[in-house]
C-alpha cells in the first residue's frame, strides 16, 4: 500500500489499492493478439499491491513523525527508526549485516531506476549502498512511465528492495524484473513461477521475497474443489525446499478477506491467499509500529488496519501442516496464516525514494504486508549469515521457537502481538490478537537481536 503523490499514475482508490497483487485468471490476450495462452496453464493477471491515495506530493527529503502527523495524520518512519524498534543495531555491531547472502524479489517489470533510488535511499540515512542486480525474465518491455501498471510495480520494486537493504544492508539484492504482458495473453504467477525456479536451480539467491498473491476462491476449479491449479503452480516452492532456499509471501493486505477476479471488489466471507497461504511458504502478516523519534515503542505492537488490514485466516486449499499441530485449536483442520509479522501500517509507514516516474521524484511514505515480506527477508539474510549456511524453510523451526516463548523463553526473539485489536475488513470480520497465535499476526512479531541467533540454531543446515 502507498500514500502516492500527486503525479504518479496509479489507480487511487479506497480499500481495493490497498489489497494484495490480484489474480484476474482468465486469459487476457493484448490487443491485436490472435492466439491465447495454452488451457492447461492457469492463466492470472498481476497488479501491483503498492498502489494508493495520493495525498503525499513532491516530498523533497523524509519528514519527522511530528511533521508528518502535523500533514497528514499519520506517523512515518525511517530505517533507522526500524532498526532500532526491531533491535537491530547490536547485531551490526557484530558484523552481522547479511554480509555473503542473496535476497532475491520478484516483481512485474521492475523499476530503470532501482539502484540510483538505492543509492540516493541509503546516502540520506547514512547506510552504505549495495549492487542490485537486475535479472530480466523474459522480453520485459521498455519502461513507460504514463503506464500505471508498470509505475505501480515500479513503485513495488522500489519498496521490496529499500525495505531489504534497511534490514541486512551487506546483502547482495537481486531484482527479478518479470515480462507479465505477453502477446499470447497475461502470465502472471507461471511466469514468476518459472523465473524462481531457474535462479534455485542455478544456485542464485539464498531467500525469495514475494509481495504479490491471489485469492485462492479466483483459481480455475476452485468452486468445484479443483485445486489442481494452484498445485501445478509449487513446483518453484518445492524446488526451493530441496534446495534449502527461504521463500517468503506477503499474506494480503484485505484482512481476513480479499480480492474478487476483477480486483475491483471483495469477498464477503473469510478467504485466503496464494502463494501465502502454501505450507512450503513462510507468511508475513502485518503490524503497526508506535514509535518515538528515536525508534523506541511508545506503545506495544498492534494488528496493521488502516488503508488495508493484515491478511491472515485459514486456507481453503491446504490442510494443517503438521508445523501447525501445536497451534491446531486456532486453525483447526487447515494452514493457517500469518506465520510472523512486520510493520505494514500506513500509518507509520515507511519512507522510500523513487525517480522512476519524473513527473513525481522524490520521497513516499509505503505501507502494507508488501513491506513487511522484505523486511523480513532481510532478517533471514541475516539469520543466514550468522548460521554460515541457509537457514532454508524455516516453518517447522518457527513454530518451535514459538512453543518456547509461549513457555516465557525470552531468548527466542519472538515477541507476541496482543493488545486485541484486528484484522476485519471489508465488512467481513477477522481475527483478533490474543496472548500466543492468532490469525491477525501470526506467532507475533521477532527481537532481531534474540530471533536471528535463535533461528540460525533451530534451523537445519541446507
């Protein structure tokens, strides 16, 4: 979700901007296309999660909370304030920086002007910079800055890759620019599919962000219990277990509802989301951050809902893993998610900088479940480095971490979010925060300082 400024052309709505990347399954050929896609293939159509209101304009340099507050009634952060919230520094100072670790994003068409945003990004917070290697899948077509799609997924892969930079700022980033407009129709999910694969297969990229997804009740065959197309789309996540790569999914931005196909409405009942809701998937739900200048919490954590709601309830499709039996009485016979959560709110979104659209340079405040994904890419980079191998699935070490700290075993890092606010949206009411699991945040939010050396032990060596 984005606060965009005036200028940037994306769709501005209320509830519907702020939801995850839909799935629209049926083919769409372009115009001027004489063959669709093959049947046998299901078939969706990507939109950016990141597009907003526009109600920050020409911002020339980030603001303090107060200004902000003062605005636009809203709180918004920096990275050096999430650092501080999510007690990051002390792992710095141990040469734990995600140093010799890959972070690898997905997203539509990408951003020409990721590393010069980097760069700028991180000169105004004094972090050093990093290489962002592009990697173009498929015949990517040039930019078009008057096109919303590709200025919406521009402005996604401009939050994905500052948001994992603020947190292991010596990873090395790879952007996965993918070619979702196609003569043959529009290949979403099977092209993002395809292009994971080939860089597990060839050893690139030691944890997957995604922050994209689509309502399970839009896949092909669903209403008649089919859920063969979503089931021939895990072959990347099954690769990416064999292989001991991390793969994470934002869990939705429409609380415990989300998208119709057109991506113009919701759901009036409970529904999920994949790739979020895939057992070989770790989801990341959403929190609001309340913090003072300094990054301290003025108050605890609380559930992500405003301009969109942390996603999070039981799948359809897939039953209870068994990493879940522990927490069976919350979500009972199916896969349940979120797994863990990071700040998302808008209100006390993040600032990013952006120059891909040059009617519109200059500094946004970004929120919604497609931050937190990277965010906690960025935490599993690390966790990589301080284990000296990939930490890989971490879903089964999770959720014994968890069983620790519902034991008040404070080494964990596992911090719960309970302050019994939720996530109902859209008229469909969600899942409250409660002391130990829950369907609004997860196993609650992590201490990086305590979670990373914890999650580096539990987890197996890849």
């Amino acid at each position: 979700m984005r606060i965009a400024r005036t200028g940037r052309r994306v769709a501005a709505s209320t509830a519907a901007t702020a939801a995850l990347v839909v799935a629209a399954l049926a083919t769409v050929p372009l115009v001027g296309a004489t063959t669709a896609a093959p049947a046998a293939v299901p078939h969706t159509k990507a939109v950016p999660a990141i597009a907003g209101h526009t109600l920050v304009h020409g911002v020339p340099s980030p603001l303090p909370i107060a200004q902000c507050q003062a605005k636009w009634k809203i709180a918004c952060y920096n990275p050096l304030q999430y650092r501080t919230a999510y007690d990051l520094n002390a792992l710095y100072r141990k040469g734990i920086t995600g140093k010799g670790r890959t972070i690898v994003i997905v997203d539509s068409f990408g951003s020409p002007t990721i590393q010069h945003d980097l760069d700028v990004y991180s000169k105004q917070f004094g972090l050093p910079s990093t290489k962002v290697d592009v990697v173009k899948w498929g015949n990517v077509p040039v930019f078009d800055p008057k096109n919303s799609d590709m200025t919406g997924w521009a402005g996604e892969s401009t939050l994905d890759v500052e948001m994992a930079h603020a947190v292991a700022p010596d990873a090395k980033i790879v952007l996965v620019e993918t070619a979702v407009a196609e003569t043959e129709g529009t290949t979403g999910l099977p092209e993002m599919m395809d292009a994971e694969k080939h860089l597990i297969d060839h050893g690139v990229g030691d944890v997957i962000s995604q922050s994209f997804g689509a309502t399970e009740n839009t896949f092909p065959g669903f209403d008649k219990g089919d859920f063969s197309s979503i089931g021939k789309l895990r072959y990347a996540f099954e690769d990416a277990n064999r292989k001991h790569v991390t793969v994470l999914a934002s869990s939705g931005d429409g609380g415990a509802t989300d998208n119709t196909a057109d991506g113009k409405g919701y759901y009036k009942e409970r529904v999920n989301s994949w790739p979020s809701s895939d057992p070989l998937v770790t989801s990341i739900g959403g929190t609001q951050l309340h913090l003072n200048d300094k990054g301290e919490r003025v108050k605890p954590d609380s559930v992500y809902n405003d301009n969109g709601a942390g996603g999070g309830g039981q799948s359809h499709v897939f039953s209870r893993p068994a990493f879940q039996n522990g927490v069976k009485s919350t979500v009972g016979a199916r896969r349940g998610t979120p797994d863990v959560s990071m700040a998302a709110a808008v209100n006390g979104g993040a600032w990013i900088y952006s120059s891909f659209d040059p009617t519109a340079t200059g500094w946004d405040v970004s929120g919604g479940t497609s931050e937190a994904c990277p965010l906690f890419s960025g935490i599993i980079a690390l966790a990589d480095q301080a284990a000296g191998h990939r930490v890989g699935n971490i879903n089964e070490a999770l959720y014994t971490l968890y069983k620790r700290s519902a034991h008040h075993d404070k080494s964990t890092g596992i911090v719960d979010v309970n302050d019994g606010t939720d996530n109902s949206y859209g008229g469909v009411t969600g899942y409250k925060a409660v002391n130990g699991y829950d369907m609004a945040t997860g196993v609650g939010t992590v201490d990086a300082l305590r979670f990373v050396p914890a999650l580096a032990r539990a987890s197996r060596r890849g």
